[in-house]
C-alpha cells in the first residue's frame, strides 16, 4: 500500500514537473521573442516596439492579475484588454491547456510558485 | 526501317534524361541542404520543443512559397533574411540593452554557381505539398497607399513588432519583409498572414483576427514596398 502511494506520487510530481517543462518550451518558443530570454520584457524585438512588453518578473505587477486575466491576455491578446495590439493573441497557435501551462509558468516567473 | 526503332529508342531516351537529371539534383540537395532543411514535413507529430532546434527553414513546400526567380538569385548571393537567425531566444545574449543578437556572427549562407542555381531552383519548384491551401486563396494583388498601409501593418495590427518593412525599421524574430514580394508567390503571403499554423504547427507567428479584405491590405502593402 504505502509503495503504492510512493509510486503515484512520483507520478503526480513528474506530471507536474511535465506541464511545467510545456510552460516554459512554450514560453521559449512564442514569449521570450518579446518578453525577453529572462521574462525581463527586454526581448530581441523589444527595441524596435513602442510599446515595452510587460516584465513579467515584475512580482507587484503581475500579482495585480488573476489567472483568469493572464489567462485572457494570452488567448486574446493586448487588444482584448484595452492594452497595445503588439501583445498578440495566441488563440489560434495554442490550446486551453498551452496556455494554462503559460499561465503556471508566468506565476513561477513573477512569484516562484508553480 | 531498321533505324526507327533506333531513333524510338533515342527518343526515349533522351526524354528520360530531364528525369536521370532531376533525380541528380534531388540527390545533391540530399547531401548538400538536408543536414540543416528539413525536406519532409512531420512538425505537428513532434513536440513544441522541435522549433527551437531547427537549423534552417523548412524547403519541403517550397514549390508553394518562393518565386523561382527570387531562388536562382539568392541562391548565388543569399542576403540574411531573418535578421536575428533562426531562433532568437537560444542565439540572444542579455546585456545591458536587452537580448540582443550579433547579426555578424551568425553563419553566412552557402553560395552556389548558377548552374547548380538553377537546376536546385526548378526541383525545389516541384515540392508542393501545400497546393490545397493555395488554391483556397481568393487574393487578387491590388494598391494600397504607402502611408496607410504601413501604419496598418504597424500600429494597427502590430506586424512591426516581429518583422521589418524597411532595413533596420521593426522587430527582428521574423523574417524581413520588404523583400517579400519578391520571394515569396502572392498566394502563400495572403494564406500564411491568414493562418500561419495551417503551414506550420509550430510557427512563432500569432495566427491573428484579420479577414480576407484586411490580409488582402497587408499583402497589397508588402507588394507596395517591394516595389518602391
């Protein structure tokens, strides 16, 4: 029984440790073209924008927003939120879970939590 | 009548020869592109995780994207299409300025003689995988003033956050695009702005919101430019 436990346990945390590494592929993949290699919001295109990305390791910032609102931003992007249409909208690129994974990675990003 | 067959057989031969040759060149490109081109396509069955570890743009459909005349060119003289090469994020240092890519150190682009130019240009015309997705386009290139176009390719729908209308004006993750006119066929510019994921699964490109009449205005502003 307690080996049981043992072993879906360590079931449980590689599934975490999994979506965990999807939010930050995903993160390299689609973010850090903008948002920069380290989340600083200093991207490879950060310079040529009028509209500085959003440092996301801002802890103050980015614990003013909900999931649900990091989640909408994502899905829909800058424009749905009144903000700059340089913030794409990733909807059409990435899946509800995609982008929850983004979402847990972003909170690790600004606030160390998973 | 003896010599008939003769000439049959030299006639058959000789049509075969287009073929002996293009299987030569679809040999070079084997040896000579494949190490860094993918020349089949299986992204959607592989990881996110793939797109970070390509060497070099796929050339499996480019009979559906580049103009053949672009091809035999750059393949001569390859000018840097994607200013901060293939994937920014692993090829960025972070310095005082931000993430920031060394253009001069990013390798130059094998030269060809013309001939070879040529011949690799005609076989990679053939490769059209994608003919579906261009025969649904209903684009018909028209004009666009250059001022309107450009601030809707920039501050209406953010395009210059990735790419560059002019040398050194816009971001540099995505390919320039003042050249695109001439690279690429009228056809994949409006099917790729439209739904870049339909050509690949795993593209840093945002698929957007933008209707045929709107993809239409940033095709017409790319052909603007690219014939300014």
């Amino acid at each position: 029984m307690k080996k049981i436990l043992l072993v879906s346990a360590l079931l449980a945390m590689a599934g975490v440790a999994q979506a965990a590494d999807h939010g930050e592929q995903l993160y390299e993949t689609y973010c850090m073209q903008c948002h920069g290699v380290q989340g600083h919001g200093n991207g490879v295109n950060a310079a040529h924008m009028s509209v500085q990305p959003r440092d996301h390791t801002d802890t103050k910032e980015m614990a003013a927003r909900t999931d649900d609102e990091l989640f909408k931003v994502i899905q829909q992007g800058g424009k749905a939120i009144n903000k700059s249409v340089l913030m794409p909208m990733w909807g059409g690129n990435l899946s509800d879970d995609d982008i929850h994974a983004l979402v847990a990675h972003l909170r690790q990003l600004c606030c160390g939590k998973d | 009548m003896k010599g008939i067959p003769g000439i049959a057989a030299l006639a058959a031969l000789a049509a075969m020869l287009p073929l002996a040759a293009q299987a030569d060149v679809a040999g070079d490109i084997q040896q000579q592109c494949a190490g860094c081109h993918a020349l089949s396509h299986d992204y959607a069955t592989q990881g996110i995780a793939e797109r970070a570890e390509r060497k070099a743009p796929p050339l499996d459909y480019a009979g559906n994207k580049f103009q053949r005349d672009w091809l035999v060119a750059w393949l001569q003289a390859p000018a840097r299409i994607r200013p901060a090469g293939m994937f920014a994020p692993r090829l960025a240092v972070t310095g005082p300025d931000g993430d920031v890519v060394d253009a001069d150190a990013l390798p130059a682009h094998p030269a060809l003689p013309a001939a070879q130019a040529e011949a690799m240009a005609d076989y990679l015309m053939t490769l059209k995988p994608f003919d579906a997705l261009i025969e649904a386009e209903s684009y018909e290139p028209g004009s666009i003033a250059l001022r309107m176009g450009k601030m809707n390719f920039g501050k209406f729908k953010g395009c210059d956050g990735c790419h560059q209308d002019e040398p050194g004006t816009g971001g540099v993750s995505g390919p320039e695009l003042y050249t695109a006119w001439a690279r690429l066929q009228p056809s994949f510019i409006s099917s790729y702005i439209a739904n870049p994921v339909a050509w690949d699964p795993h593209t840093m490109m945002p698929v957007g919101d933008a209707n045929a009449d709107a993809v239409a205005k940033l095709a017409n502003y790319l052909k603007a430019i690219g014939e300014k």
